[in-house]
C-alpha cells in the first residue's frame, strides 16, 4: 500500500543544489509533485522515517526537513527547534 507523504525542507545556505534533493524525491516514488518550492508530495510506500532517512544523504548537516506520512498519522524530522518538535510530540508525531 502507497502512503501520501508531505515533506517540507529549507536549505540553510542558499547555494544549496535544489535539483539533488528533487532527484531524490523521483527516485522514491513513481508519482510526486512539488507544491510550492520546498514542499512535495509524494504517493509511496516508503514510511516517514526511509524518507527521512533517505533525503539525509543529499542534505546538508543543517538543513532543515520534516516528512508527514498523513496516511498513518507518522512523522520523522531533522533540524526543527526545540520548541516545534516539543509541540509535534505533543501531539503524538
């Protein structure tokens, strides 16, 4: 079964290369679409955490991401603040 997975990242450099991550993203999915620039979604049976995992390899040490698996309700992140991952487990992610 396919998950519809939401991911949203932000580069800390800007000189970060874009088309990296976007050739990461098609290769985990047949069917993915960019949303607005730094936020996709993608129809995949990869969890939230083998995407997370797997976009660690093409992102920088301090580079930001979150993936949302919003068809089992799961999340897996790099990078966010205390304060956003404090509320995100709060409510249960």
């Amino acid at each position: 079964m396919a998950n519809d997975i939401f991911i949203s990242f932000e580069f800390n450099r800007p000189d970060r290369t874009y088309d990296r991550v976007v050739h990461a993203f098609k290769s985990l999915c047949e069917s993915c679409v960019e949303i607005h620039y730094g936020h996709w979604y993608l129809n995949t049976p990869q969890t939230a955490a083998q995407v997370c995992d797997r976009l660690k390899t093409v992102l920088a040490d301090n580079d930001k991401l979150i993936v949302v698996d919003a068809t089992n309700n799961k999340a897996a992140w790099i990078n966010l603040g205390a304060e956003a991952v404090r509320r995100l487990r709060e409510q249960g992610f």
